[in-house]
C-alpha cells in the first residue's frame, strides 16, 4: 500500500516536473485508466451477479464503461499530440536558431581570419569596410537574441509594461522615417493615410514599436521589384484604434496562412524570398495585440499581396 | 590561364572574404547571390569548380546540385557545398546527389577551405 502511493505520487511530481498538469499528464492519465478499469471490472462483476436476470442493465452499464474509457484514452492521445507539437517546435527552434547564429558567425569567423591574414594590410580602404562586416553581423545576432528574449517573456509574462498614452500617429509617421532609406532601396513607396483627430492609445511604448516595426519590415522585404506599402489609421466606432498595412508583395500560399502566426513558421515562398529570417516576428506581433486586448487579421493572395490589421482599445 | 570558380552563396560577406582571398591566390571568381543565376552562370561560364550554399533564394543549393548533375555538359565540374546545414541526413543527400565535397561553415577556417579547393582543381 505504501509502495503504490508512492509510486501515484512519483508519477505526480514527474507531471509537475514537465509543467504539466494532471489533466494533461499521460503518465497519470494512464495511471488513472488502470485503476478505473480494475475497480470497474470489480463493480461490473458484482452488478453482474446481482442482476443476472436483467442483461439488459448489465449491457447498458457496460456501454457506459467503454465510453468512460474512450473519452479517457482520447484525451491522452491528444495530449501525446501536443507533446509532439511541442517537441516539433523545439526541433525547429533548434534549426532556425542555429542557422540563423551560425551564418553571422561564419561572416565574423571569416571576417577575422582575412584580416589576421594582413591581407588589408596593403589595402587600408578594405580595412573600414570589413570592420563594417563586423558589426552588421554582430548586430544580426544580437536581434536575434533580443526577438528570443521577448518571446520567451511575453510567454512567461515577464515583460514589465510601462503604459503610456501614445499618439499612433505619430509613432508610425516616425517609423516610416526609420525605413525611409531601405523602402527607397528596394523601389517602394510608403503611404500613409491616417484620420484627422485620433484620440491617443494607452499602450507601451516598445512594444508598439516592435509591432510596427515588424509588420513594416515584412511589407517592405516581401514586396519584390518595388512597389507600394498603404498604411491607414483610423477609428472605429467601437472605441478602438483600427490600423492596416496593405502591400503589393509576393502574398501568403493559401495553405501557409493558417500557420503564419506560429513561432518559428516561415512560409515556403518567403523562405525563397529571404533565407534570414526566424519566424517570430508575427508570432510577436499577434502576442502584443492579443495582451494589449486588440484583435489581429489578415488577407493574402499569392502573388498580388497582403494586408494585415489590428485594432487596439482606446483605453 | 586562371582556374574559374562559380561561388553560389547569398551572404555577401562571405562572398567578399572568400572570395577576395581566392582572387589573390590566382582564381578568377564568379559571384552569383541565388540558385538561379547559379544554375544559369554555372552553363554559360563552365567554371573549373562550384562553391555551393544549400539555403539559397529562389531555387535552393539541392536543386542546382540536381540540375548540374543532370546536365551531360556540366556534370562533371566539381561541387563543394559549403554550408551551415548540420544534419546528417542534409550531408548524406547531398554527397548522394553527387557533391564532390561537404564542408560545414563553422567548422571550418578560411585557410582550410582554400586548403580543400586547391586539393581538388590545384593552383
């Protein structure tokens, strides 16, 4: 008798360990069937003899166990299912971060080895320019690890908000300035096309920036050949904010678009597009809508475009 | 007259730093920044050798392994891939699909790849 609680609560503090709770533990879950179909093999032995003379009732209690049992073994197949959810997102996370670490790194590995060469030596013009290589690379992992970090607090709900009363439209009018030189590079015009009066939003301050940001950064990146990024702001009747950004980019595939807001998923044509890349700026964006209590959307056809929207409360 | 090398690979930094090195050990070297102009440079040019990178814009570095491979008048130039893809299974494919050598980037220095490349065109 000892030894089995023991055991019931070895299988307690294995559940706890994962951050799992009972309901979702299979060890448990398992434990739980084993034990159900024991005492129910009893009860059904002894309700069997007690009411030899009605099989129906016998039938019919019967019935009820095996639906017990399916809803049980159901719900510990889903939960293998999420666990394999989870161990398929830890994969990719393992092959976007290390792709993405490993090709700045290559980039400062090589950068330092040609200049331990001395080649540049006789070519001091040459000097400024690697120099060059080198922080651009060490700035690519460093953001990175900073879209890492704020994932990694936005789900543990570490992210102190310091709210502040924004005016949007001004922020945005300063982001666009931000990407002036590279929309002027790839060929495309940013417009934008804002209500007179908008009321200020209270919200913080970086992590407006970063859902801006990200959903300029993608308008831009993924509008190939030039062309033209809408951004309107207006507001809604229900006492929100509604913001869209309209592109004439390469579109989301039809059967990429139900993933486009998961961590780590980068959709087939992008990933053709743009090999750098970690997947989690959406997955940012659509986590700071959602805590900010707004809602996020989009529409996408391949090859003509995608428009993404969100509205935030006013207050 | 100066052995050709096609380098397929779309970080331009490696492009430089390689690249720059193998112009002053005596190559001539071609850049090409995605699979495409890869696959097309590697028919008009016939370079003496292929640095291939495997994650590349528009048709990745498994697809232009096939393509040249499959072509009678190219396949015979030697492919090194050079790339950050780890897996064994990524390696496997490509020495199976017919690269000559598998070089992961990290592992490797700049003076041990031009090491590689001299070992199989020569100076």
């Amino acid at each position: 008798m000892r030894k089995r609680s023991g055991s019931q609560l070895n299988v307690v503090a294995g559940c706890r360990k994962y951050g799992l709770s009972l309901w979702q533990c299979p060890q448990f879950l398992f434990l739980l069937m084993g034990v159900f179909t024991v005492a129910v093999s009893i009860a059904s032995y002894l309700i069997g003899t007690s009411f030899i003379s009605e099989p129906e009732v016998v039938a019919l209690i019967d019935i009820a166990v095996t639906l017990i049992l399916f809803i049980i073994s159901y719900v510990i197949t889903r939960n293998f299912e999420r666990l394999a959810e989870i161990s398929r997102l830890k994969t990719e996370f393992i092959n976007i971060v290390s792709h993405q670490l490993r090709s700045p790194l290559t980039n400062l590995k090589w950068t330092v080895d040609f200049l331990e060469l001395k080649e540049w030596d006789k070519e001091s013009e040459k000097k400024e320019e690697y120099f060059s290589v080198v922080k651009e690379n060490i700035n690519r992992m460093m953001e990175l690890i900073d879209d890492l970090l704020v994932v990694s607090r936005l789900e543990q709900e570490t992210i102190p908000l310091i709210k502040k009363e924004v005016a949007l439209d001004k922020m945005i009018e300063e982001m666009i300035s931000q990407f002036k030189s590279f929309a002027e590079a790839s060929n495309i015009k940013i417009e934008f096309h804002r209500q007179e009066n908008l009321p200020k939003i209270f919200i913080d301050v970086s992590q407006m920036k970063l859902i801006i940001e990200n959903l300029i950064d993608n308008a831009i990146r993924y509008t190939r050949g030039g062309g033209k990024v809408e951004i309107k702001l207006e507001k809604n009747g229900d006492n929100s904010i509604y913001f869209e950004i309209k592109d004439s980019g390469v579109g989301i595939p039809k059967e990429d678009q139900k993933y486009i807001f998961q961590k780590f998923f980068r959709a087939e044509n992008a990933m053709k597009d743009q090999t750098r890349g970690t997947g989690l700026g959406l997955y940012m964006v659509k986590s700071i809508v959602e805590k900010s209590g707004g809602k996020i959307g989009f529409h996408s056809e391949e090859g003509k475009g995608t428009t993404f929207f969100f509205t935030l409360p006013i207050k | 007259m100066a052995k050709k090398i096609l380098f397929i690979e779309d970080e331009q930094t490696l492009q430089k730093t390689l690249g720059d090195i193998l112009r002053k050990e005596g190559y001539e070297v071609i850049n090409a920044l995605n699979g495409e102009i890869g696959l097309r440079l590697a028919k008009t040019e016939k370079p003496d050798l292929i640095l291939l990178d495997l994650i590349l814009p528009v048709v990745d570095g498994f697809e232009v392994l096939r393509h040249i491979k499959n072509n009678p008048k190219i396949k015979e130039i030697p492919i090194v891939v050079l790339t950050n893809l780890d897996k064994m299974e990524d390696v496997e494919r490509a020495l199976q699909a017919g690269a000559t050598t598998y070089l992961i980037k990290t592992d490797y220095g700049l003076a041990e790849v031009i090491e590689k490349i001299k070992k199989i065109i020569g100076d």
